[in-house]
C-alpha cells in the first residue's frame, strides 16, 4: 500500500481500489527495494519475514536474496501476480505471496515472525482504519522480533494533495499499548528520488523500528 492513491469510487473498498490501480498500469514501482528497509534491517539476524501490502514485491524479494524466509501480502490480486512472476524470473524460491488483508491473515498467524515490515502502510482514503492496520501488522511479530514503519512524514513537493505529519512517536502512539515494544529505531529520514518532471528533489520517510519484548 501507498499514500498515493487514486480517490476511490463511490461504493469502492480498498481492495476494489487497489486492484483498480494495479490492473490499469503496466507497473507501479521501480522494482527496487526500499532505501528505509535496507539501511535499517542489512545487519539483523535473518529469520521469517512478513511484509505487509507488499505490492509488487521487492522488499520481499530483497528479503528473500538476503536469506530470509520472506511472505508477502496485498489487497491486490494483480499486485500479487507480478511479485509472483519477479520471483520466479529471480529465481528466489524463498519468497512466497499471497491475496489476504493483514487483519485476516495474522489472526491465524500471530507471534509467526522474526521480523514484519508496513512500508507506507497508509489507510485507504478513510476506507481503513491505520491503527488497526498497524495492530494487526505488531501482532504477527514474535517474542524478540522486530516490526519495521516506514510512512511518508510529509506529501512530496509536487503533490496538491496534504495529510496530518506522520513521525515516529505518532505511528508509536497508532500501535496502542507500547509496554511490549522497545525502540531501536526513530527517525526521519531523506531519500533523493526524481519528481513527475525529471528533477532531483527529497522525500521524508517516518522510521520506525521495535522490537518486542
């Protein structure tokens, strides 16, 4: 999932909108994992991963070469079919995918992994409610695992469009009762990426990562 996406139609749930967005583009992301996601978790232990609304899945492909065992998860039917076929041109045969939402699929899979990442895991146009998302993403993190929040702390330059400041201490405040979490990470971070016409510009990513006691 992402904060960039379209407004929904009148009726549309957020898998409805997100399979929407996926099936009208050839290709979302660039194919390239995370910068938040590899600077922060390159020299943890490896273990079973699960990344949340994993799109196209490159974290988890990411995840995969660096020999976790890693699961991915998204509203979107096609999303999922396009990490599937990255996997298999890849040749990552550790990487697993599946079409679920996070609240169903952790209710079967609680304290399940080493480490669950939620990249951008933005609710859906009120649609969703982000606490429980975030919830729901914890529960599935095991005793001495680490779940990983990485949000846009602001719109990027270019967009018309605005949201409430994300930081750390907010998504802290998202995950409800915190005695359980310990912070190992809090930050705001700056990324370089090229905006719609071609020019360097920066984007600040909430960074969030703790680790369960």
């Amino acid at each position: 999932m992402n904060a960039h996406s379209h407004e929904p139609w009148p009726g549309e749930n957020a898998a409805e909108s997100w399979e929407k967005r996926y099936s009208e583009s050839d290709r979302i992301w660039s194919g390239r994992p995370n910068q938040a996601l590899t600077g922060t978790v390159q020299d943890l232990p490896v273990g079973r991963a699960l990344d949340v609304g994993c799109g196209e899945g490159a974290d988890v492909l990411w995840l995969a070469r660096h020999g976790w065992r890693a699961d991915g998860i998204d509203l979107s039917t096609t999303a999922i079919e396009r990490a599937v076929e990255a996997a298999d041109e890849h040749g990552t045969g550790s990487a697993s995918f599946d079409v679920a939402d996070v609240s169903t699929w952790v209710s079967t899979r609680q304290h399940s992994y080493d480490l669950v990442i939620a990249m951008f895991l933005h609710a859906h146009d009120g649609h969703q409610d982000r606490s429980a998302l975030l919830r729901s993403a914890g529960e599935a993190v095991n005793s001495g695992g680490r779940l990983l929040v990485v949000s846009h702390a602001e719109p990027p330059p270019w967009s018309d469009h605005g949201w409430e400041a994300i930081t750390p201490d907010s998504d802290r405040v998202l995950l409800g009762t915190t005695d359980c979490w310990e912070t190992e990470v809090a930050e705001i971070a700056g990324r370089t990426v090229r905006d719609p016409d071609g020019a360097e510009a920066t984007l600040r990513d909430s960074v969030l990562l703790l680790r369960r006691s």
